[in-house]
C-alpha cells in the first residue's frame, strides 16, 4: 500500500537472475509522478504495466526503480520481465471517483510463466487471438464455467502495436491451467487494492456479508442502506457456472459481499442491460489504514469480523468509521469461529486439493473430489470415481 513516486526505471543484466545490485547498465524510460501513482512515458500511458520490448531477453535481467518518496532509494520493479510493482493505474479511478472503468471490471495478472493462450470463445476449440505473456496485466469483466468444466475468464487488453497504436484485444482466457495435462496451478490471478478502498451501500434492501465467497454460505450480517466498509479484495464466486457473481472481499475467510444483484428479474427491474449494484466505490480509501502498520490493520480487521454475533460484526464496523478515535474494549474480542469438521483428506484425482465438492448421482453422492476435478469429471463423462455412476450434478458443500 505505500505510494513510491519514481523518478528513473534501471534495467541490469546478470548471467543469472539475482538481486545484486552488480553489473547496472544505463538507465530506460523514464518515470514521471503524476497524481500520486506513476506513469511510464513511452509507449503507453493507458498501460498498467510496460513490458520489454520483444528483441530484449527477460531471463536474467532485473530492473530497479529510482524512487523519491516516502524515503529515497532503490526498490525492485521486475525480474525475468515479471513486474512486482503495479503503476497504480488500475486504482486510478477508485482513488479520484472517476467512473472511466466500470467498477465490476477488475483487473488480473497473468501470472503463468508461459503466458495466457487468449481464444475468440469459451470453449478451448475456439480461434486463438493470441498469447499473454507473463507478468501482463489485462481487465477481466467476466467469468463463466465451460461446457468442459474449465473456469474461463473474458479479458479485454490495450497491445501496444509497432507503429505506436493501441490494439484492442478481446477474449476469453483460462482462470486455472487444466488439470487433465496434469498440471496445476492459476493462470491469472486478481490484483487486490493497494490499499483498503471505500465502498457505500447504494441496494435498498442492504448488502449481506456472507462468511464464504459463495451465496449459499452462512450469513454474517446484514448491511444497510449507506453503509460505508472498507474492502480489501476482489473475486468471483464458483456458483452459478453460467455467470459467476463478483464478491468484494471484507475480510479475507470471514467476510465477503455481492457487488451486483445476482437474481435476474431484479436487475432487469432497474432497466437497461447494465449491472444493478449493491455497493459502489465512494472513490476514497480508508482513513484509518497506516502503510506503516499494513499488518496490525489487517489483524484488528479479521478479529472484529471473527466475531460470531450478527449485532457484533455490525458494531464492528460502525465502530471503526464512524469514530476512528474511539479504542475497542478488547476484552469482548471474541476468538474466531472454528469449523465443526477438520479434513486432511485429499482430492481422489488430483491429490492436491481438499475434496469440497459432492458428485450427485440419483438419491445419493460421494464427497471424493475438489470441484475443478469433479466439474471435469462431470463434462467428460467419466461417472464417479467411487461407484463409476453417471453424474447427474456437481453441487459444492459447507459444514456448518
């Protein structure tokens, strides 16, 4: 969350990748503090991030930013071509109210180190557009499980082109890599709020905060009309498969939000094609967020929402918004809520994850699998991998 205003960006080259400050060459583009986030001037300023231009290797080299403030040195910017520090473009709008980028578009990072194959469809027989490299970031504005049971994400992409032109690209990208090559692990992945961002309750009936990213979660509370909470994250649930729902995360495992309406009929009561929100950026971060102490912030926001009472958690927030100045008596700190079951098993395919999924067949299931191996194993047919029955659904379970 700190706010570094750059003044030079340093490429270096080393045999192999290292964070020695050896063997520097000249200084590249350069680096202009604009409106408290950087900027780099050229090729692109609408770019979040600037990647190398293709004739320059990426394997051993490391770049340096120059930086001014809040204290004067050298901090790391990208290793391998891999960037580690946003520009601060894709909070832009978030921290000056602008509504230039519709608020449930959120930006990911490609973070597969041989890029993201970007195709025209869902479906992975689709055309290909092209590949992501590694370290990209792009906006995503969707997401939806395929009839092979792969989550897909749509992405939209400004590419510099070599005539110094933006080009629009378009399309559909793999959220996970999938599993049946027999690899595993994130494609893209969201980039969180630098800091915590502020968001007001604008839905008449109030925001319910859940305890889980999925709507069929435990209820934690329920917000009202012109609630402000700060958020500290942004995902998508795994249900409904068709049009997965943006939550805004409160507190990461205790506490997440809906950002549009989920059910249909009342969005199109609003009229028009556009999303109906529930909660809006009030385009300000938290006032009581210190970058100095991220971590004591974070702590003191998962004890209040550990709270187990509907009228606790609410306190909780009025509490530290409406009156920053006033100590909590922590003494009434509850201990987070424990689970009623532990498991250790794992995913009778993957052997990776914990099963959380159940296969229906008829009148009964198996929990046996995590949900990207049972949604596979329901797309392609394979039956249980218990009784060999036919799937008729995959439904993801909670213990309560």
């Amino acid at each position: 969350g700190m706010v570094a205003v750059g003044v030079v960006l340093h490429t270096f080259y080393f045999k192999q990748t290292t964070l020695s400050t050896n063997s520097r060459s000249n200084s590249s583009n350069d680096i202009t503090a604009n409106a408290n986030y950087l900027q780099v001037d050229p090729p692109c300023k609408s770019c979040a991030t600037t990647l190398p231009p293709e004739h320059e290797p990426k394997a051993g080299r490391v770049q340096y930013l120059q930086i001014t403030t809040p204290v004067p040195g050298y901090v790391v910017y990208s290793v391998d071509g891999y960037t580690l520090l946003s520009s601060g473009l894709p909070e832009a709008p978030l921290y000056t109210g602008q509504k230039s980028v519709a608020q449930h578009v959120w930006y990911w990072k490609v973070t597969c180190p041989a890029g993201a194959f970007v195709r025209q469809g869902m479906e992975l027989g689709s055309q290909h557009v092209t590949t992501l490299p590694y370290g990209q970031v792009v906006q995503v504005s969707q997401k939806v499980v395929n009839s092979a049971g792969l989550a897909r994400l749509r992405i939209e992409h400004d590419r510099p082109t070599s005539a110094g032109r933006l080009q629009k690209v378009r399309g559909w990208c793999s959220e996970w890599l999938n599993p049946l090559s027999g690899q595993r692990g994130a494609i893209l992945q969201p980039i969180y709020p630098a800091v915590p961002v502020m968001y007001q309750v604008v839905w008449s009936s109030g925001a319910c905060v859940r305890r889980a990213t999925e709507l069929s979660s435990s209820t934690c509370t329920t917000l009202p009309l012109n609630t402000q909470v700060p958020i500290v994250g942004r995902t998508y649930t795994e249900f409904p498969a068709a049009n997965c729902i943006p939550r805004l995360v409160v507190c990461p495992q205790q506490a997440y939000a809906s950002l549009i309406v989920s059910n249909p009929s009342s969005s199109a009561a609003s009229g028009g094609n556009d999303p109906t929100y529930i909660l809006q950026s009030t385009g300000t971060i938290d006032a009581t967020y210190d970058p100095n102490q991220a971590g004591h912030y974070h702590w003191q926001l998962y004890q209040k929402w550990a709270l187990n009472t509907t009228e606790g958690a609410l306190t909780a927030i009025t509490t530290s918004h409406n009156d920053a100045a006033t100590t909590t008596n922590t003494s009434k700190t509850s201990q987070p809520s424990k689970t009623t079951e532990t498991h250790d098993r794992k995913c009778i395919c993957c052997q990776d994850k914990a099963p959380n999924a159940t296969l229906v067949h008829g009148e009964t299931g198996h929990i046996c699998c995590c949900l990207e191996c049972a949604r596979l194993c329901q797309a392609n047919g394979m039956g249980c991998p218990i009784c060999r029955l036919p799937i008729d659904s995959v439904i993801l379970h909670f213990y309560s």
